[in-house]
C-alpha cells in the first residue's frame, strides 16, 4: 500500500500542515483504515478509491474517523493531480460531495477545495465559560465584532476571536481537559483567530479532541470561518489566513466565501512531498 505524506498550505515553499493520502482501488477496512493514520501520525490521513465519476474519500485523524478534512483534501487533490493529470475531481465524503481542483504552481501541485455547505449557530453562555477558562481566557479578550459562535463547514468548530495579536500567540491549555472539552460538545477543532485586517486573519486551532495539541493548517475551520462571516454580516470577499506560525510550520489558506448563505466556500493552497 502506498501512504504519501504531503504538507498542505505551504508558505513560500516550506511549513504546510502534514497529512497522509491513500489512494487504493477499494478502500480498506475501517480498522485498518484508522490503524494506517495512528501510525502515519498526523492530524489525518486521506483515503480514497475510485467511485462512479470521481472517488469515494474517507479521513481518519489519530484516534476517529472525522467527516471532513481540508488540508487532507488538498494533500489528496495534488496527488490526484500528480497520479491523473490537473482538472477538477469530484469527491464523495461520508455525509456530502465536494470537489477539489489540482493545478501546478511554480513547479508545484496546489488545490483548491470547494467545501460542503456552511452554518453557524450561538454558543451558550455554560459552554463559553468553560472553554475560556480552559485557555485562561476572559471575556475581555475577545474581539467584540466577532461574536463566539459554532461554525460548521462540513466539521463542527468553536470559533474564538480574539482582540489581540498577543492573546492569540500565548495560547496554551491543559491537553487532556480540552480533549475531554471537545469530545463532550462534538469539536473537531477550537479555532482561535485574530482577525489583524479584512483581508488577513491568523489563526491557531487546537485539535486534543482527535489526539493532536494543535493544527498548523485547518482548511475546514477556513471554511466553517468563512461562512460565517459571510452570513453573519460580519466580512465579505477573500481573506487570507496565516496559521502555524508558533509551531514553526507556518501555512498560508486563500479563502472566499461563494455567494448566498450557507453557500460552500472555496479554499485553496500549495503542497509540498515530505520526504
């Protein structure tokens, strides 16, 4: 079996969010499915086969499978464009059908993602508490025009925008407290944002739900982002977002929100073989 590693959202050629690609005529057993991205190790692992007039994709992060994955898909999306030619393939995930677009840049094979459909919702105020008090967090911290919220891109994230570039670089939590956090309301990610112009946000998502402390590139919490920004009022057009930089793996995402609300959302970023 050939298990390709590709770091996604590269910045200027280098850093990038690692993820395993599997590309088989039938997919494996879930065991062996979930065996392969514990020992691959990263956030998740792609795997997809053949289906109808595209390919039937599946991810599985450490520990569970996960509905959705965007830098896993663009990982997938240059490798398809490396096995089968650049162009658009047609994905079917477990609960939607995406699409992915490979092409070449600067020697390189990029994707852009066209996300499943989009949604937000408010979080209570019990909830809110609590995560903010597992990042050592108040209220005051938070950036007033962005409002907490649930946001959904085809995987369920906490979004937390805060008003200073500095809170959002000392992020820190207790591993084990936020897995259990995240677990018992459904996160894929908690994603911390601070949104430095209309057009640039950084970003750090942390992951312990699924059995990593952080995410350097998350193409779905971009997504889930992007939606509800759009659909809240709060931003419209593209942005881009800077993440991993205190991991030293620092990742560029180009995000654009398709119109209309709960429209999917277009991220798009270069790949890089590991070695």
């Amino acid at each position: 079996m050939n298990i390709q590693k590709l770091a996604s959202f590269t910045r200027e050629s280098a850093g990038g969010n690692p993820a395993g690609v599997v590309i088989e005529e039938t997919l494996p057993s879930d065991a062996m499915m979930q065996q392969i991205a514990a020992d691959v190790g990263f956030s998740e692992t792609a795997f997809a086969a053949p289906e109808g007039n595209g390919f039937r994709v599946r991810y599985f992060a450490p520990q569970a499978e996960v509905p959705f994955c965007g830098h896993a898909t663009i990982a997938l999306g240059a490798a398809l464009g490396a096995a089968f030619g650049a162009g658009q393939y047609d994905l079917a995930l477990n609960e939607a059908g995406i699409s992915v677009e490979a092409y070449q840049k600067n020697g390189a094979w990029g994707a852009k993602l066209i996300s499943p459909g989009t949604s937000y919702s408010a979080i209570d105020a019990i909830m809110l508490d609590s995560f903010l008090k597992l990042f050592g967090l108040e209220p005051a911290d938070l950036d007033g025009q962005i409002p907490p919220a649930l946001v959904n891109g085809g995987a369920q994230h906490l979004l937390l925008a805060l008003k200073s570039h500095q809170s959002l670089h000392d992020m820190a939590y207790d591993f084990d407290a936020g897995a259990a956090l995240m677990q018992k309301h459904a996160l894929v990610t908690v994603n911390l944002i601070h949104r430095a112009a209309p057009g640039l946000i950084y970003s750090r998502n942390a992951f312990a739900g699924h059995g990593v402390y952080e995410d350097p590139a998350t193409g779905a919490a971009a997504a889930a982002l992007a939606g509800y920004l759009r659909d809240a009022g709060l931003q419209s057009g593209p942005f881009e977002v800077v993440q991993g930089v205190e991991m030293g793996h620092g990742s560029l995402l180009q995000v654009d929100a398709l119109n209309g609300p709960g429209a999917p959302v277009a991220v798009a970023g270069t790949t890089r073989v590991m070695a």
